[in-house]
C-alpha cells in the first residue's frame, strides 16, 4: 500500500464500533487492492492518481476549502453520472432560458412545444429544473423525457413541480460542475430569451465550441414570433465583436436563429443527418460519417475547404486500428485529415455541407 496513504487511514482502522470498523476495514481493502493493482487500462491508472491525489489534501498547508470543495463537487458528479449512464444511448438536448418567464408568455409557450416536439422525435430534454422555460420544456416533453440539472440558490431556483421527485433530478451546489453536465451529457444547446444565467451558459457553450475544447454540435437561438431577442444579441456580436476583430465571421455557423420548434428541431436532426461524431487520433481529426463521400464530393471538400488543413488532403478512410476502443462506431466511413484546430466555424461550416448533400 502507500506509504502516504497507509499513514493517512490509520485512524479508521482504530476505536470504530464494530459495523464501523468492518466497514473501515473493507475499505481499506478495497483502496489496497487498487492501488496495488497492476495498471492495465486507462481506468485503473487514474483511478490511482486519483487516490493519491486526495491523500495528498492531507497536508495541514491545503485549506479547508478547498477541500470542501472538491469533495462536494467529485461526491455530485459522481452521483450524476450515475444517474444519466441508463440513458447514455438516447440523444439529448440541453434548454436554457428565463426562470421569470410566465406561462402566458409567447416564449414559455415555445418552449412547451419545443419539449413536446422533441420528445415526439426521440429525444429527451435536459433543463436547469427550475421554473420559466424550464419548467415549460419540461411539460412539453413530458416526465419521462425530462432530466433536471438544479442549482441551489438562496431565491427564484426550487425544483419545479414536475421534476422534483423524480429520479432524474439531480441538485448541484456549483455552477461549474452544473454546466459540465449539460454539455457532457447532451447533443445539442436550446437557448431561449433569459438574464445573465442563460447568456452566460449560452456563451460557455459556444466558448468550447469555439475554442474545440468540446465536439461541434448545434446551438439553436429560439424566441417566439415577434421577440427580437436574439437578433439584437447578434447584432451586439457583430457591431462590437466582429467589428473589433475579437471573433471571426465564421464564428456566427456556430448557432442558429429560429422562431418555430420546427425549424428548432430540423436544425439538429439536420446536423445529425450524415455526420456523426469526430474524435483526434494524433495529428489526425477523424470525422465519423453515415454515409461516405463519394469522388466527386471528396473533391470538393479539398477545394473548398483546404484552409482547414495544417498540410495533406482530406482522405476517406475506414476505421483506424486506434479507434478500437469503440467497436459500435467501426463500421461506419471517415473522413480523416490534419485539421488546423482554429477555426471552429469553418468546421461546422464543412459539417454543414456534409449534410445537405444528398442521400444515395
């Protein structure tokens, strides 16, 4: 065992009331024999990091803090990850929007209908819980379509009815943790009209987008006919980012404006319709399609896209042997390069073109 470890436990192994100490015990063994055990896998190996991690927030010198907030956020996680694994096959889609939006506003209505539309094409939605349009998606899709990510606050942010007892509810303390979950676990952003939480959540979402640091996917501005909510905020994006230089043009494929759930939801299954899903292998960005490029459609890609590459071409591929790992995927076609990871845009801009091909 670690010696670090082994000096840290000490204390449980003594004066513990007999269901204590064999509980103490049996994790003391369970920590030996995972520490002990060979690396084999990925798993294993962080999983002792891990440890050894936690037994070095023992040094007086960490501040209580600190600890306190680690063990809360990895104790939620934890419980959260648990919690969506059984639905890990069913695609989802995050929704943000204003929990001061009332059910006889345009936009609430909207929302109900884009949970209800969604649900009805096989996907289930993920909302902050609370009321407004969370609580309207959550209608819409109905409690077994529903998952609730809530974040506890001292006002305005309680479980809404129809998710608070249910199972796939979960109540987080930070925000942090609360946004990794709704990008983690879904396929696809819904924002809706809302204050500083919901720009701040849009503007995390394409942040990692943009900056690659997670997989392209659509974000779809929604508000009901007549509410020009979203089209002043692009306006602000081009008047006082776009014109300073501090985003791109292409910056602007990474989201869509919408004033219907059907256009919503078309934007998402479109972007699904040949593409897939992308993973780096090396160098190499290894884009998974449902149906391969033809010659011709090839062709085009190295023409029109070429300023994607750092050098090659574009090349159709089959499954590389790194991507063993995930043998449900093997089957279908690639489309592989050495991609220059600085223009999110312009990615999606080839997914895009990808798709609106048409089917053979």
């Amino acid at each position: 065992m670690d010696k670090h470890l082994s000096n840290a436990t000490a204390p449980l192994s003594s004066a513990r009331p007999g269901g204590e100490l064999e509980n103490g015990q049996r994790l003391l063994k369970e920590i030996e024999q995972l520490l002990t055990a060979p690396a084999r896998d990925l798993k294993t190996t962080l999983l002792q990091e891990m440890l050894r991690s936690v037994v070095k927030l023992s040094d007086p010198n960490v501040d209580l803090l600190d600890v306190k907030i680690l063990h809360r956020a990895i104790k939620e996680l934890r419980y959260a990850f648990k919690m969506f694994r059984p639905y890990h096959h069913v695609p989802k889609v995050s929704i943000y929007g204003s929990a001061r939006i009332s059910p006889d506003d345009p936009n609430f209505q909207l929302a109900y209908r884009f949970g209800r539309l969604l649900s009805a094409r096989g996907f289930m939605v993920i909302t902050g819980a609370g009321p407004g349009i969370m609580w309207a998606a959550h209608e819409g899709a109905g409690k077994e379509q529903s998952f609730g990510i809530n974040i506890m606050l001292p006002f305005e942010q309680a479980p809404n009815a129809l998710i608070a007892e249910d199972k796939k509810l979960v109540n987080l303390k930070y925000f942090f943790s609360r946004k990794l979950l709704f990008v983690k676990e879904s396929h696809a952003t819904g924002l809706f009209p809302g204050g500083f939480g919901t720009l701040d959540e849009g503007f995390e979402v394409l942040t990692l987008i943009q900056t690659g640091k997670t997989n392209p996917a659509p974000v779809v501005c929604l508000a009901a006919p007549g509410c020009d909510y979203w089209e002043r905020w692009s306006e602000f994006l081009a008047d006082q980012l776009l014109s300073r230089g501090l985003i791109s043009t292409s910056d602007f494929a990474l989201f869509k404006i919408v004033h219907d759930e059907y256009s919503a939801v078309q934007e998402i299954e479109t972007f699904y319709r040949r593409y897939h899903s992308i993973r780096y292998v090396g160098p190499l960005l290894v884009m998974r399609l449902r149906q391969p490029l033809t010659p011709d459609e090839l062709a085009c890609v190295n023409r029109e896209f070429r300023d994607l590459l750092t050098e090659g071409q574009f090349e159709s591929s089959s499954a590389l042997a790194e991507e063993r790992d995930e043998p449900d995927l093997a089957r279908l076609p690639r489309l592989v390069f050495r991609y220059n990871r600085k223009d999110a845009g312009r990615l999606r801009q080839l997914i895009d073109w990808i798709n609106v091909r048409p089917d053979r």
